[in-house]
C-alpha cells in the first residue's frame, strides 16, 4: 500500500503529490492511457439503439430543457423529480455541438439514433474524465497497483460501459459520487499528513452537489459522509490529567461531533450552493422545484414498479431482499468476482490473525477499504428498503468494489508469485518458467477482460458473468431487456419485403419506431386494427404484462428470434392475414389454412386464402381451387402456387410466414343454374400427391377426391 506523507510539499495538488517531472510525465501519460480506454468503448458507435428511458423521457426532456433554457423559462426546467439536471446540461451541449457541426455543413439531417448520439457523447467524455480523475485519487489511498488494477477494471466493466453509453443518470450519479467519497478521503489523509485538507473537501461538496442534481438517491451520501467525517475527526487529548475516563470520552465524543460538525455544514453547504446554481427552477420556483424532488422519492422511488418486476423466474412487484445480491453477482466479470472472493479470503485471514495473534490489520490502509465496504453495504441497504428495484440502482457501489477486487488480485498475485518463486528455487530445470506463470496469468485476465469489452460492443447490457452461466441463465433469474435488440428487430423487418402491407405492434414502441419504415402501434392494439408484424419482447412476458395477449402468442410460431449472446430479446411474428371466413385446417405439419375471404362476380370468384407456415416447408406446393357440380364434375378450377404466380414459393417460406394473395376462379359464361361447391387443397408440385388435411369442413371425396376442404356452396340460379 502506498505510505503516507508525512511532510508533503506546500502546494501539492489533491491529484498529483509531490513527484519528479519524469514521475509526473508518467503520471500524466498512465492517466492518458487509462482514459482512452474508458473512452473507447463508450464513445465508439454510440448510434446503435435507444433504451426505453431515452425513448420515453431524456431525449424529449433534454430538448425541452434546452428550448427553456435558450427562452428563459427558468421555471420551465422541471420535468421530473429526478431531478436529472447535471445530464440534461450535457445533453444540451450535445445538442449544441451536433448544430454547430449542421451548420458546418459538417452532417446532414441526423436520424434519431444519431441525433441521441450527439446527446450522449458529453456524458460519455466525462465518464472518461471520471475515470482519470478515480485513478488520480485512488493512488493517493491505496497501493498504487491496486489503484491501477481497479481502474482497468473500471474501464474494462460492461456493466459501467452499458450505462456509461447511454444519456441516462446512474452512471453519471456513479462517478459523481465515487469521486466524491474519494475527495473525503483525500481530505482525511491530508489532515493526516498535517494539512487542514480543506481543498479536497470543498471539491468534494460541489461533486456531492452535481450528484444531487443528477438523482435524488445521492441524497444516501449525506448520512454517509457524516458520519465519516465523525470518524475520521482527529482525536481529542484531554488537558488535564486528573480528567474521568467518562468525562474524557464525554469530551472526546464532542470535541469529534464539533469537528465533524463544523466541516460537514461547509460542505453540505457547498453542495447546496452547486445545486441552486446549477437548477435553474431554484431561481424562480423554488417551491415546486423540490416538491417535486421530494414526490420523486416518496411516490416513485417509494413505491414498486409500475410496470412489474421479474426475480428468481417469477413476475413480481417487490424482488426483495436478495435481490441486489444476486442482481449484481449476475453483473460481475470473472475477473472481478475472482478477485472479490481472493479479497474476502484474505480479509477473513486477516481478521483471525488479528483474532488470535493480536496483529492489528486496521491501519491507513484497511481504513480505506473499510470505508469502501461500509458505503457499497450501506448504499445497497438503503436501495433494498425501497420497493421500487432495478440492477442500476446499486451502479454506485461499483467502483468501490472494483477497488476490493483489485486489492484480492494484487495480494493474491503476490502470494502466488511467491510460492511459485519458491517452487523455481527447487526445480533445476524450467524453474524459471514456472516463476512466470502468476504474470501470465495475470496478463491472460486483463486479455479476457478486453476481450469480453470487444466481443459485446455494443450489447453490454446483454453481458452477464459466464461462470453463472451467463445470459441463458441470467434470463431466467432477472429482469432483462431495456430498448436493445431492437435495432436488431427493425432491421430485419426492413429487410422484409411486406413489411408495408400494415403496422407493426410491440411493447416498449418508441424504441422500435426509429428502425422501421412502417408505423409501430402498442401491443395492446392487437385485435383492434389489421397488424401485419408483432413484437414480444423479453422482459415484457417476464414481468407478466398483459397475459391475455401473450397467451395467443404462444400457440404461434415465431417467424423470427432476435437472440444477442444467448439471450432470447425477441420474438418476431406474422399476424394471420385478414380472413371472412374462419377454416383453422392444416396440411400435413407444414401448412396451416386460417380462413379465406370470397368474393363473386358475374364472370369469376375472387378467393383468397390466409396460409400460414408452421415449419419452414419442405417441398413446393401448388393449390387447387374447383368448383364442382353435384355429380362431381369441375366446370371451373385454377392451379396455382400458394402465393400466386410468380410470388415466393412454399419451399422458401419461413416458419411463421403469413401469405394471402387473391386467386381469381373464372366462371364458364354459359354456367347452368344449380348448386356448386367450391373446394381448395394443396398438392406437391413434383409429385402431383395431394396434402393431407385435417381440421376445417372436408369435402366429399366422392366427388371433389381426397384431401379436399369444402369453402362454401353456391347456388346458381
């Protein structure tokens, strides 16, 4: 761990202590380089889908924001309790920046995807500066290994990359927070160190304050950071000998409580000073400005999901206790559970050597860690008493747990590195290759971690630990699906060459809409108008939303699954085509006959039939459509494929495909009067054998042959 500095230069920076021009160059050059790679894989392709918060909320509201903003509609600034603020003031220089470079002549017209692009990549620069910023302080607290490790950690998290893509406020209240928390502890080891750490914690208020304006849970923080200023006071020296123990602990405990006190208001004050600067509602209604922070917490936050919940394989309003447990267990990296498990294994020897040998573990060092488990337990505790749960609602807690996962895979490597160097000492041959073998496999998990980062872009919502069993098993466990994966649905409709004979249905539609080229209406529409493509999306059916329509769902076949890293986001289907009247047969197992829809004229009928395929066909298929008297003689009759002359035959035809093409049956002009029945089947177009069917109303085989449906009989007269 690094030593503290007893006598550190005047002036030092709270970033950088006081080190050599080379040692700064190095610095400076490892902060570049760790930035790039928090950087990268967040700002690369950040046109790629919407999540359902954007689609609904952030996009409108920041655009709202800037409207009021470039008016002067102070008071027009509130939107939700949220509040959002900080991300909105991004948001908005994004939406400067993409019309400076529109004017420029620089990009065109942006579709929506690039316009939210544009919107995201202020927020996206600054986790990057979060990160530098993390890495900057942390080496100051910790060893400057760990302090490394947990940063490449950081950089290399699909979990903090996903939220970090997106215009949304948990990764922004994460490193809001996270620096913070650090800036608390820098002002702790100065004063350590003989400073007044004054500096450290005023910047610690104002990035308290611009959290509180990010999200209304940072409000967590202060308790927290109470009472850590308590605990971090320095100690009282009674100055008189002949003082009580009780009155000398009495005196203590308040010579702390003023310290802390006194320290604490300045910077809860500071904070409060960023957040009325920063909101500019606070200017003229103050009021319902933090009637509606305050409502935010207590009837949203307060209450669970309006939408449902889905834990441990069930729809369900409150998941409960173990939810976050196992929520965030599913989120880790096998690198980062790794190293957890190491940290928890030496922490607990630690503890029985302190036990039992009376080796105090509990210095500089471990306070910090201390402190880094006490907020990631506080902070998860506090979100389990709300009702209202989702994965990124503990986001926060991440990066203190980067820092407990980087100090077990720091010591770990050290002890590893020490049995194998004794185990070289008795090898005479190939000792010095065993020696290497805790750095390989050191740098064999840094190169799983970016591998994973590259193998997920962009999808790392979609990213759970594989040594859980990854996303097959995650699907089963928690809620999963937030907008991705559409892009992937609307690109595949697009492609289809009927996606323009109606709407598409789906949950979550706003999400859907910027990637067809047809109109995207509600799942709930289904029934109420003609529907050519429907969408069921994953976490639709898990949270159990509207059973009723799911259910018919099921007795159909997908036409196509959107399957990102072993999760199954989305199912596409093919509504039956419009149908008269209903037949519901089937032709072998491959084709199914929902209805058809008759039309006469004086010259010819207008027959279409509502074909469905339940598998993929096999074979080609021609339909005959006769019309027979009642001795069984055709006086009128057309062969054709399926889907007309010319159109898709049967052997191309997905499974779940929907087909109706109108097939015209010409009437004989000198047609005696009398009855007729009208029959339709399906036969192979090699063979000539005819399919069998089941189901619908048979015709007489007698006289229309086998496997006939009987449509309808007509009387002439």
């Amino acid at each position: 761990m690094q030593r503290v500095e007893r006598n550190p230069a005047r002036g030092a920076s709270v970033f950088l202590a006081p080190q050599s021009a080379l040692t700064i160059g190095r610095t400076l050059l490892t902060a570049l380089i760790l930035g790039t790679l928090m950087l990268a894989p967040r700002a690369f392709g950040l046109a790629d889908f919407l999540t359902t918060d954007e689609a609904y909320h952030w996009i409108r509201f920041t655009e709202r924001f800037d409207a009021a903003l470039s008016a002067g509609r102070w008071a027009d600034t509130i939107y939700v309790g949220h509040p959002g603020i900080t991300m909105f003031w991004l948001g908005r220089t994004g939406l400067m920046i993409e019309r400076m470079v529109r004017d420029l002549g620089w990009i065109g017209a942006p579709a929506m995807v690039e316009h939210l692009a544009w919107l995201r990549l202020p927020g996206v620069i600054l986790q990057a500066l979060c990160g530098m910023a993390t890495w900057l302080l942390l080496r100051r607290l910790v060893d400057p290994t760990v302090a490394l490790v947990a940063s490449f950690l950081w950089a290399t998290s699909p979990y903090l990359i996903a939220h970090g893509r997106v215009l949304h406020l948990d990764a922004l209240l994460t490193g809001l927070i996270t620096l913070s928390l650090l800036l608390l502890l820098v002002s702790w080891r100065q004063q350590q160190a003989g400073k007044d750490g004054w500096t450290a914690l005023l910047g610690s208020g104002a990035l308290t304050g611009l959290a509180l304006l990010t999200k209304g849970p940072a409000l967590i923080f202060l308790p927290f950071a109470g009472v850590l200023l308590f605990a971090f006071a320095p100690a009282y020296t009674a100055t008189s000998r002949h003082t009580g123990d009780i009155l000398r602990l009495a005196s203590g405990i308040a010579h702390r409580l003023r310290y802390a006190a006194v320290r604490f208001c300045v910077w809860l004050g500071i904070a409060i000073c960023v957040v009325f600067a920063g909101w500019p509602a606070l200017w003229t209604a103050p009021d319902a400005a933090l009637r509606a922070y305050a409502d935010e917490i207590i009837f949203n936050g307060g209450r669970p999901n309006g939408d449902g919940q889905f834990f441990n394989g069930q729809a369900i309003d409150d998941p409960g206790v173990w939810f976050y447990p196992v929520a965030s267990l599913f989120r880790t990296t096998p690198v980062m559970l790794i190293g957890l498990i190491v940290f928890g294994l030496f922490a607990g020897l630690d503890a029985w050597r302190f036990w039992r040998r009376g080796e105090a573990p509990f210095d500089s060092r471990y306070r910090v860690l201390v402190v880094f488990i006490a907020f990631a337990a506080f902070w998860t505790f506090m979100m389990t008493l709300g009702a209202k749960k989702f994965d990124r609602y503990v986001l926060p807690i991440w990066p203190s747990l980067l820092v407990l996962a980087a100090t077990g895979i720091v010591r770990g490597y050290g002890a590893a590195r020490a049995w194998f160097a004794r185990r070289a000492t008795t090898i005479q041959r190939g000792g010095a290759w065993l020696a290497r073998i805790p750095l390989a496999t050191l740098i064999a998990l840094g190169g799983v971690e970016v591998g994973q980062v590259i193998w997920y872009h962009p999808y790392y919502l979609s990213y759970y630990n594989p040594l859980l069993g990854g996303g097959p098993v995650a699907q089963r466990m928690v809620l999963i699906g937030w907008g991705e994966g559409m892009d992937q649905v609307g690109a595949w409709l697009s492609a289809r060459p009927d996606i323009r004979y109606g709407p598409v249905i789906s949950a979550l539609r706003p999400t859907l809409q910027p990637f067809v080229p047809v109109d995207v209406r509600d799942i709930t529409d289904l029934g109420t108008l003609p529907v050519n493509y429907a969408v069921v999306y994953l976490e639709s059916v898990q949270r159990g939303a509207h059973p009723e329509i799911y259910r018919q769902f099921e007795a159909m076949t997908p036409i196509h699954t959107i399957t990102i890293h072993g999760i199954e986001y989305a199912r596409i289907y093919q509504l039956p085509r419009p149908f008269a009247q209903p037949i519901h047969a089937c032709f072998g197992d491959e084709i199914t006959l929902h209805g058809v829809t008759i039309e006469a004229s004086p010259d010819h009928l207008s027959v279409t039939p509502s074909w469905g395929a339940l598998v993929s066909p096999t074979r080609d298929y021609m339909v005959f459509l006769q019309m027979i008297d009642v001795q069984g003689r055709r006086v009128a009759g057309v062969d054709v494929p399926p889907a007309g002359v010319g159109g898709l035959p049967a052997s191309a035809w997905l499974a779940g495909q929907q087909v109706a093409v109108p097939l015209p049956l010409p009437l004989p002009s000198d047609l005696p009067a009398g009855t007729y029945e009208v029959v339709i089947g399906l036969y192979d177009a090699n063979s000539g054998e005819r399919a069998p069917v089941s189901g619908g109303v048979a015709a007489d085989p007698a006289r229309a042959g086998p496997h006939a449906l009987l449509l309808t009989t007509l009387t002439l007269p």
